[in-house]
C-alpha cells in the first residue's frame, strides 16, 4: 500500500478515550498502514499523531539528515516560516527529535508524550508514582513568625534576551521570530520604512542599551539591595542562526555587563533554556561522559558571586547551593531545564525518575538547611508548575518542596516574560487558604515581546526571608521620550498595596509577610463576579500591554493556573494540531510567551492540515525512495 493512499483529514476528531486509545495501539500493531487510515477517520487524533511520528521515526533511522530533510521541506512549503529560519532551526533541533524518535517504543510514554509536545494530541500521560527518598519531617514548631527588624531588598530580573546583533534603524515588522537585524538589503537602516529605534521594539530582543539601562534603574531604586536574583535566558530567540561560540559570547558579554554595573552586589544566576546550544538541550549527565560545557561556561561565569564549591556544583549537573554571607539563607539554583517538554533529550528515557540526581542532591541540601535552622530560597528558570514542565519531574519535585515548605522560605522563576505567580499545596484536591504552603514568584522579562521590559524587587524579613512586599518596575515604551532621551522606569505595581486591602483580614502592614494563605486569597478576589479585580491583575501579567480579555473558561484555566505549583494540576489542555505563528502566542496574554518552542513543532502541527499531510507523506516517500528503502515495508509504531 503505498504512503500517499493515506489522504484523509489527520486532526479528525476530540480528545482520545481511554478505551479508543487501546484500539488504536491494537490497531498499529496489526493493521496495514492503509488499513488503518481507513478506520482513523472515524478514530481519534491521539492514534493520528502515532502514526505520523511512526513515519517520522522511519526517516530517522534512514539518518538524522532524512528527517531534516523532509520536516524543513515541509515548513518551507507550508510558509510556517522563512526558508532560512526553516532550514537553520531545524538543522540545529533535528538531530535531538530524531533521536528521540527512534527510542520511542510502540505504546510508550515517550510516544505519547511526544504527541502531546509536537502536536497537541494524546495528552502527557500519567505521572508514574514514585516516594522521592526524604527523611521525616523534624518534631518541633513549624515556620517561625515574623520579625519586627526593618526590611531588606532582594532584586530579581529575568529573560534579558539580549540581542548582540541589533540594530538601530534596521527593520522593526519583519517576518521573522525577531526583528531589529539587517537580514536582507531591504531591512538595513535609511531603507526600511520601520527603522528599530535605539532603545528596543515589541518585534525585538533586548538591544544592549536596554540591557544597560535596566541595571543602572536597579541601582537607583535599591541601591542597599542584599542581592540580586537572574533566573536566566540571556542569549537571543534567534535559534535559526546560533552558534555555540555566539551563545558563549552573548553570556560572557551579559555577565561582565553585570558584573561591571553592580560592583559589590552579587548576582545569583540560574541556566535558561536559551543559553544552550542547540536552544533547549540539556541532556541528563551519563556516566563516563563529561556534562554540557553551559554548565563548565556558567560555572566560570558565576564563580566570582557563589564561590569555588558552588562553582564546582554547577560544572557538575547545572545547580548549586550557597550561602548568602552573614546571613542564615541559603539559595538553591535549579536546573530546570532537566524537567522541560521543549528538552526533547527528556524523552530518551522518561524512566530516569531523577536525572543528574538533581532531587537527591536537592534533598540533602533541604536536610543540612533543616537542621541548622537555615531558610532557603529556591530559583530556577522554568516555573515548575508551569505548562512548559514534564509532569513527573514536577510532581517528585513537589513531593521535597512540600517536605521542606517549613524551611523554604519562597521560590522564584522566570521563563514565562509574565508577571504573575503560582501557589503550592499540600492537598491539590482541596486548595484552600489552609492548605496554601508555598509562593513562586514568576519575574518578568526584560525582553519587550511580550510587554513592557520590566524587573522586580522585593522587600525581605532580614529574619525569616519571608517575602513582605513585591513590586514590579517597567519602561514604558510608549512613553514620548523612550527612544529619544532613553526608558523612564517607574513602578508599576506593589503587590502589597494592590491586594493587601482585598484580603480578610487586610494585609497591610509594612512588616507583614505575604504567605501562601495570602495569594490563596487574593485568588479568591479575583474570582468575583465584577472581574474588576481580575482584569487588572490580567493587565499587571503583561505589564500593561495588550492585556487580554480573559473571560469564562479563559479565566476558569488562569486561577487554576495560578492554583498550581504543580504541572498535573495546572488545567492545561494542549490543542489540537498546534500551530506557532509569530508571536502569536506573545500576543494572547492568556498564555505565556513560548520561549523555545521548537520550529519542529509547529511544522508538525501543521501536518494536521488534509493537504499538508499529504505533502508530509509524498515528501518522506521521495527521502525513502532515494535511500532505497521500500515504502511498502514501512511499519508504523
């Protein structure tokens, strides 16, 4: 039979049942590939998306540059995006996927969850139940209470995105992922009609200017800050062209920028999927190998701030532990990036419950701080609860926040370019005030692509570290002046005073902390009717830039987002032959900024269109053919 007979609609119905499902994998493994696209029609997606990884992983044996060859081929034709950004992105991402696509097994996890990933169908399956190793929880009194010493500041920015490349007066409305670069002739300065100023463009990622000035707002608005927290991503969206040595370069140059602008105060870092290369590749540690060089480039980078063990720790597995000086806090760095659906080096082996041996690293450093009555701040880059996060890796991690929530005194992260946060529970099945046991603060990001570039500081118990007060400054970029005389950074928001009042009892307090019973509050506040309290927090996400109107079951998904230190409860559906236009998810501020998402992926979502199917099939019928291979012996997985 051969591949092309297949010509029927791939995206053809809803979600999979359970029991379809099995039908499906009983199908695929006895049926004719003709066979069984005369009963998809009638099936579901999830049994869809099989079959055409299935196709996709018999290129990959063929060779990694099979695949390449007939997924650009696609995103070309299709106009998914410019031939260049195809080519390059999926040359530097293709060899990962293909990978990934021969150790899928037939009926697996990996499968289905790489489904879910490049095409929205399947859903991530469930979390394989594992009790991550802890000792008991300490006898004796829980979180101490607050203390009446004066406040601290703690600064925290996130995703700078920095665009070595930009400049001033290229082309601002390209079609690419990113404008502001002199990619054609037409695009250079003095020809464009939409010439990028000096200062940044929503199109753009952060000029260097931008970068600069940023910093030299934190200094003027806390200049007695204790230190200062970057959740990562330094290096540019710009995946079709990165290097390794231009990755290097771009984080070398932003952490002596750094270094140079604030002196004395140390800045503790985190690895953003941005920073290596190809974008979003972290692979887990195998023994007899040596790790990633990000982690030996970070390692150099931070060494100045969190010293030579610390160091060490990161030229290991990514992550570290140090103590802040003259202080009873200790920051923990995770690397995140080990727990990301965007790594596909994650789904090689989803069995590996604990990869690098991050948690049973983590839980030791919980166990020292434990027992020497420190407190803890955890930071990574990806939110862990966030929809972007494997579902297994978050939920073990969970499991040790949840154990150590008396000692961790709150968590940060980035990633999303949002300002908004996420609570942790003890009990997912019940989430109430009662429950509510720990806050991640979410930064969000200097790059202007999805709102105004934007930094946070936080007023600290010098004490407890409890966190009192959050409070969010931004450039407004359409401020008269932004490009001529530079950004004017003013605050946007206190977090004390925009929701303190809305809570029973108020917090308002200078000295009060604001808890996980807090936030559960305010979420409570935002659910009434009269959404006053809700569009504003909507327009605070965004930093005020085209704040969505997020209504019924948009809003529904937001509060159950904002309800969710943990991924499998965070109410995420994936959709159904997702496609990524250019920032088009930047634009829908219900959703986060899809920082790192794959070309491949949206080329495969495009396969969910009749006639972008049946060029994926004639494509990968011409690659066969030229290898020799008999299309008529293809199996499917």
């Amino acid at each position: 039979m051969r591949l092309l007979d297949i010509g029927v609609p791939l995206m053809a119905a809803g979600a999979a049942a359970a029991a379809g499902a099995a039908a499906e994998e009983e199908m695929m493994e006895q049926a004719s590939f003709g066979d069984i696209w005369n009963k998809i029609k009638d099936s579901t997606s999830c049994g869809s998306c099989k079959l055409v990884l299935g196709l996709g992983k018999r290129l990959s044996k063929i060779s990694d540059e099979s695949l390449i060859k007939v997924v650009s081929g696609l995103c070309k034709a299709t106009k998914a995006q410019d031939d260049d950004v195809c080519d390059g992105a999926i040359e530097r991402e293709g060899p990962i996927i293909a990978a990934a696509l021969r150790a899928a097994k037939s009926g697996s996890r990996e499968l289905n969850a790489l489904c879910t990933t490049l095409m929205g169908t399947c859903g991530y399956p469930d979390v394989v139940p594992w009790q991550v190793p802890m000792p008991d929880r300490k006898a004796g009194p829980s979180r101490s209470g607050p203390s009446q010493e004066p406040s601290i500041q703690v600064v925290h920015f996130s995703d700078i995105h920095v665009d070595t490349l930009y400049k001033p007066g290229a082309n601002a409305e390209c079609r690419k992922p990113i404008c502001c670069r002199p990619y054609t002739a037409a695009d250079e300065p003095g020809v464009t009609s939409s010439p990028a100023g000096p200062f940044g463009d929503h199109n753009c990622d952060s000029p260097v200017s931008l970068e600069k000035s940023m910093y030299e707002a934190i200094k003027r608005v806390a200049p007695k800050a204790a230190f200062a927290m970057f959740t990562g991503d330094v290096v540019d969206h710009a995946i079709w062209e990165t290097t390794r040595d231009h990755n290097d370069e771009s984080i070398e140059k932003a952490y002596l920028v750094m270094n140079e602008t604030f002196g004395t105060l140390p800045v503790y870092g985190t690895a953003g999927n941005h920073e290596a290369h190809p974008v979003n590749a972290y692979p887990a540690n195998v023994p007899g190998k040596p790790p990633p060089d990000i982690y030996q480039l970070l390692s150099r980078e931070w060494s100045p701030w969190i010293g030579a063990e610390a160091a060490r720790q990161t030229a290991e597995m990514g992550a570290y532990a140090v103590k802040h000086p003259g202080s009873g806090l200790r920051i923990i760095s995770l690397n995140t990036n080990l727990y990301y659906r965007h790594n596909f080096w994650t789904y090689h082996d989803m069995d590996d419950k604990d990869p690098n041996r991050q948690m049973a690293w983590l839980v030791g450093q919980l166990q020292e701080a434990e027992r020497a009555g420190e407190r803890v701040y955890i930071m990574g880059h990806m939110p862990l609860g966030d929809k972007d996060a494997l579902r297994d890796g978050s939920n073990y991690m969970d499991q040790i926040f949840n154990r150590y929530s008396d000692t961790i005194a709150a968590m940060f992260f980035g990633h999303t370019h949002l300002d908004h946060f996420e609570i942790s529970y003890s009990d997912y099945g019940a989430r109430t005030a009662a429950n509510a046991r720990l806050m991640s603060y979410i930064a969000p990001s200097l790059t202007p692509t999805a709102g105004m570039p934007s930094f946070r500081v936080y007023d600290v118990d010098p004490v407890t570290f409890a966190v009192r007060d959050a409070m969010t400054y931004i450039a407004d970029m359409t401020h008269p002046e932004f490009q001529t005389r530079g950004p004017v950074w003013t605050k946007l928001y206190s977090a004390k005073d925009a929701y303190g009042p809305l809570t029973r009892p108020a917090v308002t307090d200078p000295k009060a902390e604001l808890t996980p019973a807090f936030w559960h509050a305010v979420t409570e506040a935002m659910d009434s009717a009269d959404n006053v309290v809700f569009d504003a927090y909507m327009s605070r996400k965004s930093r005020g830039w085209k704040p969505a109107v997020c209504r019924d079951e948009c809003k529904v998904e937001e509060l159950c987002q904002l309800r969710a230190g943990r991924a499998q409860d965070n109410c995420f559906r994936p959709k159904l032959g997702f496609h990524l236009e250019r920032r088009r998810l930047s634009e829908e501020k219900g959703e986060h900024d899809e920082c790192g998402a794959p070309v491949a992926a949206s080329v495969f979502g495009e396969v969910g269109k009749e006639e972008n199917l049946r060029l994926f099939v004639e494509l990968a019928e011409q690659e066969m053919r030229k290898a020799g291979v008999r299309v008529e012996d293809v199996e499917m997985e």
